[in-house]
C-alpha cells in the first residue's frame, strides 16, 4: 500500500489541522478523548486505509442464498479485512450513550473515512437511536441494543421503496397487528445492509392509516422470527460504484414478524428524526473523503517535480492547495456546528422544541454543501495526480467514487432545499440562526463580515416571503447561499480562539462563494493557508 499512497501509514489525526481546530473550538470536551483521537488517527491511515482500499477492489460482500443444508439463510460473506475492522470500530456507536457526545463519534466516524465501514456504523447506530430513545416493551431489547452497539450484531435502515424513492409517503409496504407483533407485507428497493444486518428499523403503514407519510409507523425488524426461521428474503445486492463495503439490496417482507416502536401515529416523526442522525453521518462521510484526496495531494505536492521544481513550488498549485484547504475547514465547520447543535437537542421529542428545528435547520445546510465540497475535492485531488490519479490501482481515484454518493444519500439536494424551506416557513427558525451568526460576524468586525450576515437577512427574508412553487423554485439556490456565509460566519468565530488562519479562509471563502472571484494571489505566498498540517 506505501507504493501506491501518499496517505498510508499517516496518522491522519494529527495532519489534519482543520479537524483539530474545529473540534477545539465546537466541543468543549475535547482534550478529555484528544490521545485516544490521535491513536486512532494512526490506526486510520494504516490498517483502515488499507483494509478498504482491499474490500473496494478486490473483496466486496458477496450474498450467499443457501447453506449447505438448502436451507435459505440469504447471509453476506464479509472478508477478514472488514470483519476485522467492522468489529474493532464497533465502540464508536455507543459514545453518545455513554455520556462521551455525538461529537466524539462523529470525529471517529470521520477519521473512519470510508462511507462504506461508515453506512454500517451509522445504520446499526440509528437502529440503536430509535430503541434507545422511543422503544417500549420489545423483547429482550436491552440485549438488542448491547449487541448492537457492541458488534455482536447489526442493523439496518430500511425505508426507501422503488414506487416513491425519497417520496416516503407513496411508501406501499403495509402492516397487520397478530398478538404481540405486526405483520409487515412490502418490498423495500434500497436497503442498506441486507444480508449482514441483524435487526433493521423499517416503515409501514398500519391497516386504516392515513395515505400519506403521516401514516407510516417505523418498526424493530429482526432477521430472524421467534421460531428462528428467516423472517425476509435479500432478492439481490446492488451493483454501486463504490461504498462497496456496505451491502445494499431489495428486500421482500412477506408477513415478516415485526415490533411497533413508540406511538404508531408518530412513526414519521421517528424517521425523520433518524435522518438527523444520518444527514450529518453524510457530512462527515463527505469532508472525510475531501480530506482523504486531501492527504494524498499534500504527499504528491510535496514529492512530484515538473518544470525543474516541486509541484507545490508552482503558483497555480498553491492555487488549487488554496481551494482544498479553504473547501476542508469551511465544511468541517458547518458540519460540526451542526453536530453541536444536536448534541444539545437530541433528547428532544415530538412536537419538538426551536432548538431541534434550528438543528435540522443546519443539518440540511451541511449535508447539501459538503457534499458539494467532497465532489469538488476530490476530483481537484485526481486532477493534480495527473494520468496517475484517473487509474485505479493507485489509492486516490476511489475517493471520488466515494463523494459521488453524499450528494444522494439521504435525500439529494432538491429533497433538502424542500425540507431546509420548510423549517423557515414553518417553523420559523430563521431569527435564532440569525442571531447567533449575527453575533459572530459582528465580533469579526470586517466588511467582509458585515457582506456575509446581509447576505444572510436578504435570502432568509426572500425565502420567509415566498409562496407555493415559487418558494421551492428558489429554496436550492438558497440553500448553497445561505451555507456559504452561515460557512464565513463560522470561519471567522474559530479564529477568535483558532487564530488569524481562519480569518484569512473566511475572507478567502467569501471571494470565491459569495463574490464568485479567483482567489487573491497573496496567498501564493502565505504557506500558512495552503500548506497543510506537515508544513504549517
């Protein structure tokens, strides 16, 4: 693998400048995990690195319908590589039950990278989150929930079916009280995890429901019945470009066993809340695949001679290390200002307080613009391998098969644009956003500053004012609008205690998303800004 990285056998903790001073300054807790962070960082960049590289390749899960017996067990075939790291990541999901914070796991989760290992922890952890928090009288969910979070077994989110895609409303799978359970009788299209996964949280509508997304109940699906026969059948696993390492199938429920969780009137509630969960996974998954591109780059940049000096001597390479670092630190800046957000709101529950909705608020400007960031990194950290990047066999041209995904999972951009509208117009959580950005450009001081929160006002007030389809025909635009200054608001609060760096990426963020300009050329010279952790 040292052959054909420049990220392997790094610590990619302690080389990432951006994450450290994010999580110095959005959590107050830091330095208590600060040495487990940077010893997982350094398994990160070797064992983890490799061991995906390896299942992306040459090693993805593979179904297998029956044992030897004809009997039909519709299991996945996992290598050793990812059984392996599968079961020494598995403490990542239980940080926020053990009172250590959502930020903690979603720093881990981060240094991960892969958003294949990634979709596993997040869906067991999500399946976790709905037991934990609304689950009543579940047999033996104490168990469930230990084995989850402790690898012994898996689970899964299954909602999305073919008919209606992101449309969860036009969900067809229907559910039949029998005794202590419900009979779930549907197809889902899209099911994360099928054939590994031991227990799935997954969507149906009650007899006598409500069409509508109002009248789906979320429900515990375990793979197995009480008589321990198999309770669904995986018709197949998808083909995908990448985040191989998670299997993704069609799963058919036929009078499948299943268990009611919380109140069935408020299972909408439940899954909407569970994509909070994930929103935010995915905007981890994205600045992590950026910052893998990232690493690769800083090591080419550094090595690599053209034109008789090292590529990092020349201009318009510092021009495109510019764009990676200021693209890195906005994003992770976004994204755990809204993980800092839930942090204090996830205990919340329907009909959910202001402190929720501005969450989701966030989360919806996070999970959009990163992804944008990741498809932008890494395609730059291909472009500046050259022939080299667009080859397979070397580690950097997977990751932007990887940031393809971001933009998609858990709702593309026209999904999040509509949902993001809704906390305005609805929910009116524009005025708290405002204040507290408010406060943080204002404390910057600069005319840069005040740029960004007029910016803010006029497209929060514009969207606020808009009606019908007028409304969602200006509600994506924005949304990327609204995240690049809510992005040079939050550069400029981390250099309050960051330091000048985030002050310079503020402004240089502002030039390039708010007044569409080049980068200034001064920074060709300011090493600071560009150069990464190993030449800061």
């Amino acid at each position: 693998m040292d052959h054909i990285s420049y990220a392997y056998g790094t610590n990619h903790f302690d080389q990432d400048q951006e994450l450290k001073a994010v999580l110095r300054h959005f959590w107050a807790d830091h330095n208590v995990h600060w040495s487990t962070l940077s010893q997982f960082g350094q398994w990160a960049g070797q064992e983890i690195y490799e061991a995906v590289y390896h299942i992306d390749h040459e090693a993805p899960p593979v179904l297998i319908a029956h044992d030897l017996d004809g009997q039909r067990i519709d299991r996945v075939r996992l290598s050793p590589a990812e059984k392996r790291i599968l079961t020494e990541t598995a403490w990542i999901m239980a940080s926020p039950y053990q009172g250590q914070g959502w930020p903690y796991h979603y720093a881990l989760l981060y240094l991960v990278g892969d958003p294949g290992i990634g979709c596993i922890l997040t869906i067991t952890g999500q399946t976790v989150y709905a037991l934990n928090k609304y689950a009543q009288g579940i047999p033996d969910q104490a168990r469930i929930q230990s084995d989850l979070l402790s690898g012994k077994a898996w689970g899964a989110t299954w909602m999305t079916e073919s008919q209606g895609g992101s449309d969860l409303g036009a969900n067809q799978t229907v559910a039949e009280p029998r005794g202590d359970v419900w009979l779930l009788t549907g197809d889902k299209y899209f099911a994360s995890g099928a054939g590994l996964n031991d227990y799935a949280i997954t969507t149906a509508r009650p007899q006598g429901f409500p069409a509508g997304p109002k009248g789906l109940a979320l429900f515990l699906l375990p793979r197995l019945n009480p008589k321990g026969t198999l309770n669904y059948h995986v018709r197949r696993l998808k083909d995908k470009s990448a985040t191989r390492a998670v299997p993704s199938g069609e799963v058919e429920l036929n009078g499948s066993e299943a268990y009611l969780i919380g109140n069935a009137a408020e299972g909408i509630y439940y899954t909407l809340e569970n994509l909070t969960v994930s929103r935010l996974a995915n905007a981890v998954a994205a600045m992590a695949t950026g910052k893998k591109a990232h690493l690769e780059v800083l090591g080419r940049v550094a090595r690599r001679t053209s034109f008789g000096r090292l590529l990092r001597d020349h201009p318009l390479i510092r021009r495109d290390l510019t764009d990676l670092a200021v693209r890195s630190a906005a994003g992770l800046a976004l994204t755990f200002y809204g993980i800092e957000k839930f942090d204090a709101s996830w205990r919340d529950r329907p009909p959910y307080t202001d402190r929720y909705h501005l969450t989701r608020f966030i989360t919806h400007l996070a999970k959009n613009r990163t992804a944008d960031h990741a498809a932008a990194m890494t395609q730059m950290g291909m472009e500046l391998f050259g022939g080299l990047g667009f080859l397979e066999e070397y580690a950097v041209a997977r990751w932007h098969r990887e940031a393809l995904i971001t933009p998609i999972w858990e709702g593309p951009s026209n999904i999040q644009a509509l949902d993001f509208l809704e906390t305005i117009q609805r929910h009116k959580v524009q005025d708290s956003f405002l204040d507290d950005l408010g406060t943080r450009l204002e404390r910057a001081g600069t005319s840069v500053a005040t740029q960004a929160m007029a910016v803010l006002e006029e497209r929060l007030s514009r969207l606020a004012s808009l009606n019908g389809r007028e409304a969602q025909w200006y509600a994506k635009d924005g949304l990327t609008v609204i995240a690049d200054a809510a992005q040079v608001a939050l550069l400029y609060s981390m250099a309050q205690d960051q330091g000048e760096r985030y002050a310079k990426l503020a402004e240089l963020y502002a030039a390039r998303f708010l007044d569409h300009q080049e980068y200034p050329a001064w920074v060709d010279t300011d090493q600071d800004v560009w150069g990464g952790e190993r030449h800061a």
